[in-house]
C-alpha cells in the first residue's frame, strides 16, 4: 500500500519508488490518496522518472495484480469516478478488505481534516509552501552531508515543535481510531497527515491496529500485508537489489499524455 506520493511536485521521490516498485510483485495494491498531485500539477514539471511511476502500476495491471485507487484531496477531481472499474483497476473514495477474516478499513483520511471543510485555498497555499520548504531542505542537505552532518528534515522538525501540529495530527488518529472501533473493524489505515506508523489501540474493551502508509516525499514508506501481519517498509537503497535489466529505467523515453492514456488504455484492454 501506498499513500501521498504526489507526483507532479519536486519533492516527490520517483526514483525511489520506481525501484521499489520494480522490487515487489504484490497480487493487490492499494494507492490510498495523493498518488498525482492535481493541486499543483503542471505540463512544465512532469519528468520522466514521475511517468516511469505510472508506467509501473500500469506493468502490474497487465501482470494481473488488482490495483485499487482510493482518492486523497490532492486527486480529488477523480471522486466524481468514485465506483468505476476498469478491468483490474477501480476508483473509490475509501475500501473494505476482508484480510485472513478481520475486516480493514481504508481510506485518505483528508475527510477529517478541518482546513480541508473550511479553509481549502489556505490548504492548497500550505501545499505549495510545502514543496517549497521540502526544495529548500534538499539544498540545505547538501551542504549538511558536506560537512559530514547527515541529513535532516525541516519539515519534520516544524511539525515536533509546534504544538498545534503536533495537536492536529494526534486528533486525526483518535477520529479515525474511534471511528473503526464503533465499525468493529480490525485494522483502520490512512494517509493524509505522512506519519508513518502500526501501532495496536485499546479503548472501551475493544482492540483495532491502526496504520498510517506515511508518504513518498520525506518517509518513503510503504505498507505491506504478509503471512496475515501488517509490516512498515521504509525504502533502502542497500536492501533492494534489481536485476540489471530491472535497473534499465527508460528515463530517456519521453512519452506525451497522450501517448501515456493510449497505452493506459491499451494495458487494460489486455488485463
């Protein structure tokens, strides 16, 4: 499962992914919000690495896997899709999985944002002020491995600092944990807010884990449903090893959107 990668901005992490993508054989996949991000999309900023990522999810629709796409905010243009199917891939707004006999839960989450109900244009300035901090914190990054610091995250440090962020994100778990146990689901997963985390709750004699996918563009985390448990994969260059021919990542192929949905179009059909 994966959450908040936001193609389409700078500070998404598609090489990254691409590797991991091409690492990993998954008979489901499930992208839980965020995947494009339509908020600040632009024809100007859409490199090949971003449509290597498409071109991937595409190969396991061909290859059988059933790929489903829960919408986020930043993609919320498709929800008026909400319920569609194309071959092996459907749209909707949030998914039922019934796992090993226990019941999951899965959904964005930004549904329980309250900047997204009452202030969406201060939403979407914080999102582009976002990718501009996480720009930022790359050059500062640069001169930090330099000189032999290591790498840290600005946006990180501002969420731990500031007490309302810290509020916010803790309030999000507590709805979407109190929600799922009124449901009697087992498992509750979202994304939205990129804290990663499996953490097991107890409230009023009832017991649900919840999970958070995290994001590709500070985390780079992943969830995956093995052997009946739940596992938070956090991307290592070291730990996936790809065959050379897997390495080749067509970078150098330029495809036009058109040529993207022909070929969209045309997996499906074969799928």
């Amino acid at each position: 499962m994966l959450s908040d990668i936001h193609l389409g901005t700078y500070g998404c992490h598609s090489n990254e992914l691409v590797r991991y993508l091409k690492s990993v054989r998954p008979k489901t996949l499930v992208l839980n919000g965020d995947i494009i991000d339509m908020w600040q999309f632009s024809k100007n900023y859409f490199p090949a690495s971003h449509m290597a990522v498409l071109k991937e999810i595409l190969r396991m629709l061909s290859h059988g896997s059933i790929v489903y796409y829960i919408t986020g905010n930043h993609d919320e243009m498709l929800r008026k899709f909400a319920g569609l199917n194309f071959g092996n891939l459907t749209i909707d707004n949030k998914l039922v999985l019934h796992l090993d006999g226990k019941k999951t839960w899965i959904f964005h989450g930004d549904v329980f944002d309250v900047s997204m109900k009452y202030s969406k244009w201060a939403a979407k300035l914080g999102g582009k002020g976002y990718d501009i901090l996480i720009l930022v914190n790359r050059w500062v990054n640069k001169i930090s491995e330099q000189m032999g610091r290591g790498k840290i995250s600005l946006s990180k440090k501002i969420k731990e600092s500031v007490k309302a962020a810290v509020k916010h994100i803790a309030d999000f778990e507590d709805i979407a944990i109190n929600l799922a146990i009124d449901k009697d689901f087992d498992y509750v997963i979202c994304g939205h807010i990129h804290q990663p985390t499996i953490r097991q709750v107890n409230r009023n004699n009832k017991s649900i884990i919840y999970l958070n996918s995290g994001d590709w563009i500070e985390n780079l985390t992943s969830l995956e449903y093995h052997n009946k448990e739940w596992s938070l994969i956090h991307f290592d260059h070291d730990k996936i090893k790809l065959s050379l021919e897997e390495e080749q990542l067509d970078f150098e192929v330029e495809a036009s959107y058109k040529e993207l949905f022909a070929a969209f179009s045309l997996e499906l059909q074969q799928s």
